[in-house]
C-alpha cells in the first residue's frame, strides 16, 4: 500500500506541475499505516556517536558504521550500494537502488531494486573521512575474497556490493540490527565494570537502531548549521516537511542550551550598586592624590 500510493503520488506531483490536474489528491489519502503509533526517533549525541565507532574499531563492520554515520542512507539504500557507485576522483556517492529482502514460499530473497522516492535517487559528497574509510574497506574486501575464493557468497547482480557480511553475504536489516545490539551489550558490561571500580553508578547507555544513525546524520548536519533544503538533498527525504521535523527537534535541544546564556534582567541590587559607585569613586579619588 504504500509503495503503490508513493508511487502514484509522485506521477500526480508531475501531473500538477505541468498544471494537468489542480491538486494532487493523494496527499490527502488516509491509510492504516500512518496512524500506527511509532516509537520516538532518537538521534545520538556526538558523545554516544563517538563511543559507538570506538567499540566497533577491531569490527569486520567498522567501515560500514562509520559510512551510515557519514551519510546518513537508509539500510537498505546501505546494502544496495555497489563499488561502481562510488566516484572517487569526483568524491561523490551515488545512491541509485536499495536492497529488498522478501521471502517466498519459505526461501528468502533479495534483490535490487529502484529507490523508495524520486528524491531517494541522490549524491552525496565524501564528508569528514568518507574516502579513507572506503579505500579501507575495498582493501579488505578484495584480501577476503581472495582468501575464500569460491566460497564468497554474494553473486550474480549482488558480486560487487560496497559493504557484506565476513562471507561475502549482503548487509540486510538483521545484520545491521544484530552488531548494533552486540556492541551496545559489551559497551554495557565494559561501563558496568567501570562503574564498580570507580564506585559509582552505571552510566546509561541507550538502545538504539539502524535508522537512528540516519536521524544523527541529519542533527550533525543542523549542528554544523546546513541549511535544511541541503539537507533534505543529502538525506533524499521526499517533503522539506520531513527534513524540519528533524530540524526542529535539534533546535529545541539547541534552545534549552541557549537560554540559560540568558542569565537574569537585573544582575545587581540597588544597594550592590551603590557601593560599587562609591567603590570607583574612591578609587578615582586615591589615584588623584
């Protein structure tokens, strides 16, 4: 259903643009799935973001969180990502299909498939390390499938995907899912060592999941002050509507931290500022003798 009215959405968008209907009658369509109650997207802190890629330094998977965190695609759009998508003289990635894993008659599936939205289709721009990271993971892509030769397992149209499992089998949902889980349990155990020999407290450690790494992408983008259609542009979001949730949501946090610089309107009593002039006045008077 919602692939179907996504699609016909987005024929609709053309058809008014061209001034061939006057409103797009599906952007008032109502179906079950938008009124599920979903849970509150977190986004981390960069602190959370920092002790997260530290824990997944020695990870086979260290590559791959380091580039959702750099780009902010979706999981599927991650798993679908192929080496002829990566333009390293231009320094851009291409997003141009997403992976879709189905299962029919009891055998799984999975196959490539064209974007979720006209937007999804994008190019982003190697931030921060993005280029050091994904040499480092050619590089031990190629060492691994040299080491396994026919025993790699991604084949056919799947062979030259960017990110795989230490087997050579695309990175799905589960799989992301699963190490995101593994980390955050030793991060636990570590911090709850920590804690008793400095007698003290554990320290919270939040759960999270593969799309919150899309979300902190978006509020590391609002905190470097990126203008919010650049990006709805990154992130391949298909309203700015989406992009200002996410917008807002930073800015909320911003002003909690912006109005407590504020301080109060009268900073001294009538009777501290008295003796403050009489104080300079004294002063003034002592330097003239």
């Amino acid at each position: 259903m919602r692939e179907a009215l996504g699609r016909l959405r987005e024929c609709l968008d053309f058809a008014l643009g061209n001034q061939l209907i006057k409103v797009n009658p599906c952007l008032i369509v109502e179906v079950p799935w938008t009124f599920k109650q979903s849970k509150e997207e977190i986004a981390l802190t960069q602190e959370e973001q920092d002790n997260f890629l530290s824990e997944m330094e020695d990870s086979w998977y260290k590559e791959m969180f380091y580039f959702m965190c750099l780009t902010g695609v979706r999981v599927g759009e991650l798993g679908g990502m192929k080496w002829s998508d990566i333009d390293f003289k231009k320094k851009v990635v291409h997003v141009r299909r997403s992976l879709s894993c189905s299962y029919y008659n009891g055998e799984k599936r999975m196959m490539l498939v064209t974007p979720k939205t006209v937007n999804s289709i994008r190019e982003i721009p190697f931030l921060g390390e993005m280029e050091e990271i994904l040499k480092a993971q050619k590089k031990k892509q190629n060492k691994l499938k040299e080491e396994l030769g026919s025993r790699w397992r991604s084949k056919d149209d799947l062979k030259d995907l960017v990110f795989t499992t230490g087997m050579g089998s695309p990175c799905v949902r589960y799989v992301v899912e699963k190490e995101i889980k593994k980390a955050l349990k030793r991060m636990r155990e570590k911090e709850g060592v920590l804690a008793v020999q400095e007698n003290r407290e554990p320290r919270e450690i939040r759960d999270f999941h593969p799309h919150s790494l899309r979300h902190t992408f978006a509020t590391r983008c609002f905190e470097k002050k990126m203008e919010p259609k650049v990006v709805q542009r990154l992130m391949g979001h298909s309203s700015i509507s989406i992009t200002l949730n996410i917008y807002t949501h930073v800015l909320d946090n911003i002003m909690e931290e912006e109005i407590k610089k504020f301080g109060v309107a009268k900073t001294q009593t009538p009777e501290e500022y008295y003796n403050e002039e009489i104080r300079k006045v004294r002063i003034s008077a002592m330097s003239h003798c």
